[in-house]
C-alpha cells in the first residue's frame, strides 16, 4: 500500500517525440485512479515510467515517498496486467502466478498458498496445470490478474486489460476488478482508452490529451465540472453537444445560433461580458435536451422548433438526432415517444446545465 | 488436374535432387573396378559394403570425425552465446548504428569465402592457431556469426515485449528475463539456428582445408576431398565417406524438427 506522486514528468522518445508533457500528479494510498484519454494521449506511457519499464526523460517519480526513477521494475513492488495478457506461454497457470514469489525466494509452502488463494478469487483453481494456450481470453486475464495479487504489491498497474475481451465478458470483468479492489484496499492504476470503465471504476480519474494532464477529479465533477471542452467532450456518452454561436446584447442577452436562440441566464453572465458578438461554444449534454411539453419553469428556454432528422431506439431509451449545417446533435429521452425522421417537435435545454466555451482554446468559460 | 499437374512437377524436382544421392549409395556399393565401367550401370554384378571397411584404412576417418565433432559443435555453443546476447540487444533496445550494423553484418555474407581467406589465413598464422581446432572453430564462428545473428533478431522480434516487461515487474533483470523467459520462448527457433550453425560448420570445406594441415585437424570434408589422389580416384571409398557422413546431419534434423514446427509460444498474448 503505497501513494504514487509524478512532479513534472516528462518523456521524449529518441524520435522527439513528446510522449508526456510535465505531468504532475498525486495518487493517495488505496486511491483507485484511471488514466483514460485517446489513443496516442500518452497515458500508457506513463503508466510504463510509473513501472519503470520507460525511462523519464524529465521530472521525478516517487512511490510511497521515495524517489523511483532509477530503481528498476522488479525493486519497485508493484504489479502490471497488460492488455495481451503477456503471460508466460511455456509455464503452467500455477508457474506463471508463482513466477515472481519463486523469483523472490518465499517459501514453497507459502507460494502454494498464496497461488491457491488468488486462484480462489479469480475462479482459475480448475486451470492451475494449464497452458495459457489452453485457455480462452478471459481466463487468460484472470490468470494475469492472478500473477498480479500473489505478489501483493504496493500498487497494482493495469495497461487497458479489459481491451483484449468481447464486450460481455469486459462488463463482467469490469465488476469482478472493483470487487478486487474493494477486497485488496490498494493503490490501483488503470489505463483505459474507454470512458465508460474510467467512470465506472476510478476514485479519481485523470483525464490526458496529447501527452498533457487536462483534469484530475471524481468521476462527478468531472461529468459535471469539466475544465474545458476536450474532457466535457470525452466523459459522457452520447457525448455532450457542442452548438457554435453567438452572444448578442440587445437590451438582454442572447444566445444565437442556427438552430437555437434564447436568454443567457442570470447567474453566468458575468462570465461571458467579455464575448459579447464573439463566437462562442455552448455544450449540452443530450439529457439536458428536452421535450418541451414534458417540462415547465423558468429553468428551461424557451421551446424551439426542430426536425428529427435520425432515431436510435436502444430499449430503455431513444436518441433523437438533428443536424445544422454543419454536424449532429443528440438528445435523449424516455422510451415512450414514438417519433420518425422528418417529424417536427419542440425542445428545450436545461439551462441550470449548459456550459459555454471558448471556440478557439476550448476552455470552460461558465 | 491442376493438382496432379502439381505432383508430376513436384515428382520431377524430387527426383533431380535424390538423383545425386542415390547414385552416391549406388557408388558406395560397388567395386573400385565396377566404378570405372562403361557405360555406368546402377546394378553391377558384385556389390557389398566392403568400401564402408576399406575407408577406414585408407584413410583415418575416425580422427577426421573426432576433429569435425568437435568444430561444429564448438561453433555452435560459440556462435549461439554470442549470437543471442546480440540478438538479445539489437531487438529490445533502440541505438544509435543499430541498422547499419544490421546491414553490414547481411553485407559480410556476401563476401565470397576465397576474397577472405588471406587475411584470416595471417590472423591465424600469426595468433599461432594454424593446424589447431581453436583456429577453425574461431573462423568458423566468425563465418557463422552474422546469419546466425539475423535468424536470431527475426525470432527474437515475434515474442511479444510485453511478456519480456512483465518477468521485469515480477522480479527479474534483464538478463534474468532472457534466460528465464526469452531463450525458452525462442527455442524453436534457438533449435533451428543451432542446426543450421552446426551443418554450416559440418559441411564446411574451403576454410578447413586451407587452416588444417594435420591428421589431428582436418575434418570430414577434408578427409573425403583427399581421396582424390594423384594416380588414383576412390570412388567407391569416397560414396561411402560421404554416405556415412550426410547422417549425423540427417538424424539430427529429423531429431529437432519437431521442436521447431510446434509454434511454441502460442498462448503467450491474444
């Protein structure tokens, strides 16, 4: 059990590459954070550094208070599940879990012990004489998170684990590695290009674009306060609707764009005096777009004409779209409404939870 | 049609490649007079493995086997240790010269054995080697080494890095990871090498015959070579040296192709 502290980490690849741009960051001991962010974000690279499996090129790693940077994996106590399991194919299921705790010189019976204990959790005592070729995908990656708990490490690395499994078998690991960490009550740190298993599964979430930190913070706040438009974007799904337009001041001010027009709410507009006939982004999330006869009071704009251009019924909901000139919007709404592409209904947004952007840094302006 | 077109193709190479090899045998087992006659004929009145006896008279074959032993299998461990730590190194780790040391050591394989044979014929004149076998096994290994470090790089390269960081994490070092983890998961391909270092050594005739000059040395292809004699050609003395000694070869692959065949790292990643 152990916190995990980065001050200005940064890596650059022989190429130049700038892989992890001054990534500060403070992960409390038994904290569960999730590194998530798209393809190429860097966010596995980090992870690797934390294992010392990458060099840092800048800054300072420390685990549990000592600096790591140059202690090597295996003087690190930690444990890494990798996306492809990388289990050791010429071992047995009992030989790759026991591999580290032989390495390690512990006691044969308490190996035996250990393995039989991690093999009782994972539901993997059946395979323990096996191959790993002899198992399928998601027995492949409990084994793997099996080598990881015998050791009992001070954090636990997960490097997308769950990215290799169909999507039935990912939901129910998914559940299965919570209840582990609730069980074990360590340090954990999980890479995921999905936002929906960051949400799921992280105390703390850490949000990366392109090498950099955008926010760190619960899943809540960061649904609900993201700082600017990329994590406002990436958490949530459908993901939120970005509507470019305009502010007007003419006697009160307005919102305009194509598709929508209405009056800037009280409370935020102090925040926008200074975008005033500046283009600017509103974001609503497609369940703050509503049926404007399902709703009243002075929260809601005021109800605004609009084609349904494409209907995703999913069961439990619809998604409506439309379009503008320029891209779609979503919204999503109670399984009752029966509507079909070209019909005209009335919405309305929230507006206690609309966000506005700035359109060219993309920062939350309120 | 197409596939009975495919077989008589098939037939017709086979068959241009045992050619040679059966007329060996045949040779092997007749007479020295019967291997003058004309026209050649494959049954011959008189046949016997008498030859497979008289070679050994002849000639002291058992030291030639004793010196080839000992070179090939010495160029083997030789070029397997160094080749795979090189391997080892050149596909795990970024550095600056890495391609172009890839490349020349492709482009040493292109030099003909005879445009090198002068300086490495000093070299070991001069480190007092000539007529030893350190001497032909160090040419020999240094002949190998390139090829072998290729083959190796390329099964190096299929296993997965990961299985590599996850024995780091779970307490190995770098080199603890290649014994433990790496070499068992190439030993296919470890298998595959160390045959073809071996063979190359076995069957090597050009480098033994200018560096040995002893009974004690020279090997099998030397030895079958000197049964061309000034007034006298052994044919039949000469088939059965190198019938008897194609199967040491022979064994040995039908031993070890089993090994490399069976995909050994199947299951390590999806």
């Amino acid at each position: 059990m152990a916190s995990v502290e980065l001050k200005n980490v940064t890596k650059v690849y022989d190429n130049q590459v700038v892989a992890v741009k001054e990534a500060s960051l403070e992960i409390k001991d038994r904290e569960f954070a999730v590194l998530v962010g798209p393809s190429g974000c860097g966010k596995s690279t980090l992870l690797r550094m934390i294992a010392g499996l990458e060099e840092i090129s800048e800054g300072e790693i420390l685990i549990d208070g000592k600096t790591v940077n140059d202690v090597p994996p295996k003087n690190r106590d930690i444990a890494m599940v990798f996306q492809n399991y990388a289990l050791y194919p010429h071992m047995t299921v009992f030989d790759n879990m026991a591999f580290g705790l032989k390495l390690r010189h512990l006691p044969k019976t308490e190996i035996k012990q250990r393995v039989m204990e991690a093999a009782e959790i994972l539901h993997i005592k059946d395979y323990l004489d096996r191959k790993p070729k002899a198992l399928s995908g998601g027995q492949r990656q409990r084994v793997a998170v099996g080598r990881a708990i015998v050791r009992k490490p001070k954090v636990f690395l997960f490097d997308e684990p769950l990215s290799n499994l169909d999507a039935k078998l990912r939901v129910q690991m998914r559940i299965e590695i919570n209840r582990l960490y609730n069980r074990l009550n360590t340090t954990m740190i999980y890479v995921t290009h999905d936002q929906v298993e960051a949400m799921t599964m992280g105390t703390k979430i850490v949000v990366l674009k392109d090498g950099v930190i955008q926010q760190v913070d619960s899943p809540l706040n960061l649904y609900n306060n993201p700082v600017n438009q990329f994590v406002a974007g990436f958490m949530g799904s459908p993901a939120m609707n970005f509507i470019c337009g305009e502010i007007q001041q003419n006697g009160d001010v307005q919102f305009i764009s194509e598709l929508l027009k209405f009056e800037i709410p009280e409370p935020v507009l102090n925040k926008l005096k200074d975008y005033n006939r500046k283009s600017i982004l509103l974001g609503v999330r497609p369940e703050n777009v509503l049926l404007a006869n399902s709703v009243s009071g002075d929260i809601y704009s005021v109800p605004q004409k609009i084609a349904v251009d494409v209907v995703e019924p999913i069961g439990n909901e619809i998604f409506l779209y439309f379009r503008d000139s320029k891209q779609n919007y979503c919204m999503r709404m109670p399984p009752e409404h029966i509507y079909a592409c070209g019909d005209t209904i009335e919405v309305v947004l929230n507006l206690s939870k609309i966000y506005f952007f700035d359109s060219e840094t993309g920062y939350r302006l309120a | 049609m197409k596939k009975f077109g495919l077989i008589l193709l098939m037939s017709l190479v086979a068959f241009g490649v045992l050619l040679p090899i059966l007329w060996m045998f045949d040779t092997s087992l007749k007479t020295m007079i019967e291997t003058a006659h004309l026209p050649p004929r494959w049954i011959a009145p008189e046949m016997s493995l008498q030859a497979y006896v008289d070679m050994f008279n002849f000639l002291p074959f058992a030291r030639y086997t004793l010196s080839s032993l000992i070179t090939a299998s010495a160029t083997t461990v030789l070029t397997l240790v160094i080749g795979s730590l090189a391997a080892f190194a050149l596909s795990r780790f970024v550095f600056r010269g890495k391609h172009l040391f890839l490349l020349v050591m492709l482009l040493s394989q292109m030099l003909p054995g005879s445009s090198i044979i002068i300086p490495f014929f000093e070299l070991i004149r001069d480190l007092r080697l000539f007529d030893t076998h350190v001497g032909l096994i160090l040419v020999h290994s240094a002949v190998q080494l390139p090829f072998v470090i290729w083959l190796l790089y390329g099964f190096f390269r299929t296993i997965p890095q990961e299985v590599e960081d996850a024995a780091l994490i779970d307490g190995c070092s770098r080199l603890e990871a290649l014994f433990r983890v790496l070499l068992p998961l190439a030993l296919p391909g470890l298998g595959a090498t160390a045959i073809f270092a071996f063979l190359g050594s076995w069957n090597e005739f050009f480098f033994a015959l200018i560096l040995t000059s002893s009974d004690a040395t020279q090997t099998i292809p030397v030895g079958i070579g000197l049964f061309v004699g000034e007034y006298l050609d052994v044919w039949n003395q000469m088939s059965a040296a190198a019938v008897l000694f194609s199967l040491p070869p022979l064994v040995l692959f039908l031993l070890v192709q089993r090994t490399f065949i069976k995909g050994l790292s199947a299951g390590a990643i999806k």
